[in-house]
C-alpha cells in the first residue's frame, strides 16, 4: 500500500472520517506536540489489541489514554489527589501524563493489568479535534503509545510513521498529517497515586514546574513499581549504536550543540542551537543516521536541568540498544 492511501490531511472530514473510523474499530496515527501517537477506542479491546500486534508491544505494557479535557478524567480514574487537578489546571492541553487510580472504564487490556491508569490531554489543534470529533459521536479517549515498533525511535512527522508501521496497518487505517512534533520528546509521566507527586518518566514539564504548580516536594525512594511507557532500560535505539560524550571518529554520524565543532570526516545529522530544538530534532536525527546507513552515531548529551535531563533520560537508553 503506498503512502497516500494513509496519510491524509487535515481537513475536518478528514477528522470527522478519523473518529468515526475510531470508533468502528480502526486505528488512526494522529500527532501530538510530544510524538505522534498510534490510536485506538481505549474501550474497545479489539482495538486495542491491534495496537499491540502493529507495535510488537508486550501485553503487560499500558498504554496512556488521551482525552479531549480534564473534564474527561473522573471518566476514567478515581481517588484524584487536589495535586493532581492544580497541575491538570496548569499543564493540560500539554506534555504532561498523569498516573491515577482507574476507574472501571479502565479495563486491564490499557493498564497492562494494573490498578492505574495514564491520562493526557495534549496541546495540538489536530489532535483536540478529533478527540473532540470523538467524544462527539460517543468516544470517551483514544489509547494512544508512539506510533513506532516497540523499543525504536518515536516518529515525529507522518512520513516517520508510514516509514515504521506502514506494512502493518490495514486499508481501513489511517495516519493524519499534522506536522512536525513541536516538542519532540514524550510526555512527562507523574505518578499521582501517593500523597506527593513522582516523576517516573522526565519530559518538558519538569521537577521545578511541578513543585511550583503544586506547592509539594517531589516523591522518592518509594518500593512499588509502576510500569509506564519508555521506562525499560533500553528504549528509543536506532538501528545504529549510539555511543554517548566521546569525540566522533570519521565516518560516524553526530549530534550535538551547534557551538560544538563537527571533527573531519564525522557526518552531521544535527546541529540545534538550545536545548528545546535539540529535543526536537533527536528523533528525526537518529532517524536520519540510519536512513542514511549509518553504523554508529556519536552525541555529545547537553548538560543542566530542565528539558536536557529529559534528553539524556532517553538518550541513555537509546546508547543500550535494541
């Protein structure tokens, strides 16, 4: 099946037929500002397990569900922490993922069999509409990981998606195109089942913004184990090896600050100029590097808090490899 028989635009019949195929079952890659995200009817658990089956992903991996507001979370999850509401107020439509108490509507086949459960509203006018388009016509979220095979590179544009799940995806599916991701790296994940808020994935909303929003400290060195997107060791790899902080060798590819020289004979897939364009050319970097057969690829990690620490979270994985 070529590309242009998935991809389609923006229009709003385009969103319109995307809901609707949603809800009869389909799966539709839609963007996010973080990456763009596989969907599925989160209460359908055919389409659910499609979502498995097309991303080679565990049974026992939970996937977020995506709604189209905070009014949407008593929905799906009970016990909600005064916490958890100030920074939904703060930081949704945003990258920001909170882990809650599910409610019944949370069925074990999104928790990964879990008593929790993940919830995101994200800031993207193509992804709000049909989440919006969906709850219209009966819809109550869309489960939705990286649209990528488990453990590979998160895509950030349409072409990165038809590139890594194209052969797998039926006629009746369909990938929207909405750009390129704006934030590039995924949603910060909280844990908001304790009296004090955790971080168990870092993204762009980061340790100071949630104390801030919150008023709280942030929860450490607790002995229950969640499970969450992203969160194995080795996660988000290309096909080439990534080696971390060491002076490129000729004929690797490289990816650093654009203050950093290039060394001769080293291939350039990146040169960001801050820590926010670095989050969001990574993907499409790494992506770059193998599409051009690159064996290895050197990065030269940024340092401080912030955003960088959500790029060296998955960069540490990525050097693991597959």
């Amino acid at each position: 099946m070529t590309p242009s028989q998935f991809i389609s635009t923006c229009t709003a019949d385009a969103i319109d037929q995307a809901a609707a195929n949603l809800r009869a079952g389909s799966l539709v890659a839609f963007p996010t500002e973080t990456v763009y995200g596989l969907g599925a009817d989160a209460t359908n658990a055919s389409a659910v397990a499609r979502i498995y089956e097309v991303k080679g992903r565990p049974q026992d991996h939970p996937l977020i569900v995506h709604i189209a507001s905070m009014n949407d979370m008593e929905k799906w999850c009970e016990e909600i922490p005064a916490y958890a509401i100030s920074l939904a107020r703060d930081f949704w439509p945003g990258p920001m993922t909170l882990i809650l108490k599910r409610s019944r509507l949370a069925q074990d086949f999104i928790t990964g069999g879990q008593e929790s459960v993940g919830l995101r509203v994200p800031n993207h006018v193509l992804a709000l509409a049909l989440l919006n388009a969906f709850s219209k016509i009966g819809g109550a979220g869309i489960a939705a990981p990286s649209a990528n095979r488990f453990g590979q590179v998160s895509p950030t544009t349409a072409e990165a998606v038809q590139e890594e799940i194209g052969n797998y995806l039926q006629s009746q599916d369909q990938i929207m195109d909405g750009g390129a991701s704006h934030v590039g790296v995924e949603s910060t994940i909280i844990d908001c089942t304790h009296e004090l808020p955790r971080i168990l994935r870092p993204g762009a909303i980061t340790e100071e913004m949630i104390m801030d929003s919150t008023g709280l400290s942030l929860l450490e060195n607790v002995d229950d184990v969640i499970r969450v997107s992203g969160s194995l060791e080795n996660h988000y790899s290309p096909k080439a090896k990534v080696i971390l902080n060491s002076t490129a060798k000729p004929g690797q590819g490289f990816i650093a600050l654009a203050d950093i020289a290039t060394p001769e004979g080293v291939i350039r897939l990146a040169a960001p100029r801050d820590i926010d364009e670095y989050a969001r050319l990574l993907y499409s970097a790494l992506r770059l590097g193998d599409s051009q057969g690159i064996s290895e690829i050197a990065v030269i990690a940024p340092i401080g808090e912030g955003l960088a620490v959500a790029i060296r979270d998955r960069l540490l994985r990525a050097s693991r490899g597959r």
